[in-house]
C-alpha cells in the first residue's frame, strides 16, 4: 500500500483522497484552508458529492485519512504527492497556474530535506507543456534536486464528473498518465492495477492534451446537440429523440473513423448535408454558429495542406490518392480535388496515382471521373504506376491510405519532400524531408 499526500481539498483532491483511502493506501490531505482540514479530521466532508459523507467518516475513523495544513510534514510522510490545487482562468483566458506552482514550491522546499524517492504527480488541468515549462523548473529550484533522476514526476489527469464522482473513480472511461520516471510509472500503474480500464502510460504533455482535447470534446457534443436541437424545434421535430437515434449508431456516429485528424472531409454527403441542414436553420432564422465554423474549418484545413505544398518549393507534385477516400472512384467534393486544382491554378504540374480512379477510366466504367467538378484534365494527370510518379515528382502529397503504398513512401521520404495528410506510418512524423498534416 502506498502513502499518499494529497494537496487541494476541493471535488477532485477529497473524492481521490477519501478513494485511495478506501483503498487502503495511507493518505494525507492538505489545504492552506483550515476551514476544510478541520472538517476532513471531524470525519466530515467539505463538499456535497453522492457516498463522500460516508467515504469520509468511515476512513478518517479507520485512520487511512487525516488532513492537515503542514505541507512539509505531508511530504516527508508519504512516498508521493498528488497536486489536485484549482487551476481557474487568467483575466485572457489562459490556464491560472498560480495555485499549482505554489504548491510546488512547497513541496520542493520539502524534498530539499528528504532523502528518499518522492513523486510529484500533478493532476490539475493544466494546458500541455506546464509540468514540463512550470512545475518541473519550481520543483527543480526550491528541492535543488533533477525531475526524473533525484525525484520523481508524473502528469495524471482526473476525469470524474460532479455528482458521480465516486463511481466515476471506480469505473472510469479513461485512464491516461504521463511520466519522466520509472518510480512514479510504477506507483501510477499499481493504483490503477485493479480498476477496469486500460491505463494508458505516455509522455507528460500527451497526458495533459488528452485531458483538454477530452473536456473540449464533451463541450463541443453539447454545442452541437444544442445547435441540433435548436434547428429540429424550429422544424417541428424533437431534437433529443434525434439525438437519441443518433448516439444508437455505434458504426458512424461514435465511431472512431471519423475522430483521427487528418484531412478534410468530403464526397458526396458530408459537404452537402452540412451545407443544406446550414441552409435549413437559416431559412428559419436559427443560429447556426457551429455548422458556419464546422465549413469554415474544413476549408482551412484544404488551405493547410495547399500551404504545406507551396512551402516545398517545388514545381512537380505527385498526389497519391484523388478520390475522396480509399477504396472508391468517388470524386465527388474530393477535397483531393480542390487542393488539387489550387495548385493547378498556382502553376504546379499535378499528376495523379489512384488505383480506384485508373480503373474507373481503364475499364471504362460508366460515370468514370464522376464528380470532378475542378479538374477537367485530371484523366491526363493519372499515372498508372505509383514508382513513376515519384520518381518524377518534385514533392510527394500523400492524400489516400493504399497498403501496397506505404514502403515506396516511407523510401521517397528519404529522397524528396513528402506531404502526408493522411499518415502513411504512425512511426513517421514531421522532420526535414517529411511533413504531416497534424503529426
Ligand atoms: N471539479 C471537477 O469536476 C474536476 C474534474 C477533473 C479535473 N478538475 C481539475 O482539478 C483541479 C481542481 O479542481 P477542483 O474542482 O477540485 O478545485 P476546488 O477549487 O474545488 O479545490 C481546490 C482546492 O485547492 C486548495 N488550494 C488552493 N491553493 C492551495 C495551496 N497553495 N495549497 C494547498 N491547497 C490549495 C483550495 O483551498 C481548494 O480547497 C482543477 O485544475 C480542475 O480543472 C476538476
């Protein structure tokens, strides 16, 4: 069983704290307010949360949970710190670290005095990079210790949600940690050990993305049922029995397809259904925030990749893929196709590799080249072999996934310029020769 000294009493530091506890691990909990650590120490909680009144009374009776105000002893007492202190906004929005960077001063004042191994594990919400640019330099200056070597660093984000955040605690979605440092991979992963979900072990500023990009993406849900909503009232119908309907589809709607970035989405539905349903609130005069900014952000990521291209420098481009995804002829709103035609109409010589758009036009399969509404020449620009049209390419644009193809790639890659927008390799990322849309 571990020690664990836990600073901040708020939602997240008593729930994980009274947790641990039950779990049998040895916890302190510390706050500079009084008001809360007396409270811990009567067996009462200091927030109103389902079980936590329990949690909190039947483990500071067992003795597994106490709290105090003396941050020094905390630290000296227990093999690891859990940083769980507020992280409000700054006047310009920005993530306010003040709270988080004073505590770690604290503790580093106290690893200064300790001699054995400690792990300072934060699990505020702080954006990428903050462990590594503030708590780490602070921890560092106060202990005179190194992050990693002398003392032990982690990033763990907390995801449970006010009012089950007990039963969040025990069956979480998600756990994911980031580490510097055996020791404190090795506490993380044993706390973790028996809870039934994956623990995801990554660097420090994955860990701190993955808590944004999954609170941005509850917030972006809610915006969208809500735009949803709006639209379906305006037209009569009942927008949460759509979004009931909607949430069912495990295969489309929550699928995972469509949630790797990447480029931007076309053919022959998305484009044009976001348009018609924009269309639709408009013609009721309902607001239509998100789909305006869902079009206006597709298009900026066709515009992305022509930049990556134009960046290159080179006359010749060989885009591998032009249909609107692997698999189809499909050219209908290809975003392949206007990216295409923009560099077409800046002077650059395209040529074109794609099996399922080649056969279309060798087997002269009726409506071959369907949907083409920007490259009325693309037929001539089709390489039938993918070996030529490297080779004869200044920059390679890699804008399908085809299996066979990913070796040849990974080889051109070595030799000239490659823009990949879909990632051939997951090994690959962006470096002299090689650029990848978001990787
Ligand atoms: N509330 C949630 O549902 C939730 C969920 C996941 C993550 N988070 C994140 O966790 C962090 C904590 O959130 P919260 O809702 O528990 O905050 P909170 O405001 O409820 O609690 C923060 C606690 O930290 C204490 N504190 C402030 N400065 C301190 C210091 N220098 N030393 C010791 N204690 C200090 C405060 O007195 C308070 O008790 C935030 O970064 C938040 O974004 C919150």
């Amino acid at each position: 069983m571990a020690k664990i000294s836990v600073f901040g009493i708020g939602y997240v530091g008593v729930v994980s704290a009274a947790c641990l506890a039950r779990d049998g691990h040895d916890v302190i909990a510390v706050d500079v307010d009084t008001g809360k650590v007396d409270s811990i120490n009567s067996g009462l909680t200091p927030i109103v949360e389902e079980g936590i009144g329990e949690l909190v009374a039947e483990t500071v009776a067992s003795g597994t949970l106490r709290a105090t105000t003396d941050f020094e002893a905390a630290v000296l007492e227990t093999d690891a710190s859990f940083v769980c202190v507020g992280t409000p906004s700054a006047d310009d929005g920005s993530v306010g670290l003040v709270y988080v960077t004073s505590v770690c001063e604290h503790i580093g004042a106290a690893l200064a005095k300790k001699d054995d191994f400690h792990s300072v594990v934060i699990r505020s919400t702080i954006v990428p990079g903050s462990t590594e640019d503030a708590c780490i330099p602070v921890l560092e200056k106060a202990s005179g210790k190194t992050a990693g070597k002398e003392f032990g660093m982690g990033y763990y984000p907390e995801f449970l949600r006010e009012s089950t955040a007990i039963a969040d605690y025990y069956d979480p979605g998600l756990i994911v940690f980031g580490y510097l440092d055996e020791g404190t991979k090795k506490i993380l992963a044993g706390l973790n050990a028996d809870l039934p979900c994956k623990t995801q072990m990554v660097d420090i500023r994955t860990a701190e993305m993955v808590k944004y990009t999954s609170n941005t993406w509850r917030a972006v849900k809610v915006t969208f049922a809500n735009e949803i909503g709006n639209i379906a009232k305006d037209n009569g119908i009942d927008g949460q029995t759509v979004m009931e309907i909607l949430c069912s589809d495990d295969k489309a709607a929550m699928s995972p397809y469509f949630m790797r970035p990447g480029f931007a989405f076309g053919g022959s539905c998305l484009p044009k259904d976001v348009r018609a349903l924009r269309q639709l609130a408009q013609s009721k005069g309902t607001p239509h925030h998100m789909l305006d900014a869902v079009l206006t952000a597709n298009e900026a990521q066709i515009a992305k990749a022509e930049q990556m291209v134009l960046d290159r420098g080179t006359e010749k481009v060989g885009f591998v893929g032009i249909s609107f995804k692997p698999g189809t002829d499909d050219l209908r709103e290809s975003p392949l196709v206007a990216l295409a035609a923009r560099l077409v109409d800046k002077g650059i010589d395209v040529s074109i590799y794609d099996p399922f758009v080649q056969e279309a036009y060798d087997t002269e399969t009726p409506g071959a080249g369907r949907g083409n509404d920007h490259l009325p020449d693309l037929e001539s620009r089709l390489v039938s072999d993918l070996d030529d049209l490297i080779e004869n390419s200044g920059t390679v644009l890699v804008g399908n996934f085809y299996h066979d193809a990913v070796e040849r790639i990974k080889q051109a890659a070595q030799r000239r310029p490659v823009v990949d927008l879909t990632r051939v390799n997951r090994e690959m990322v962006t470096n002299d020769s090689y650029h990848g849309i978001c990787w």
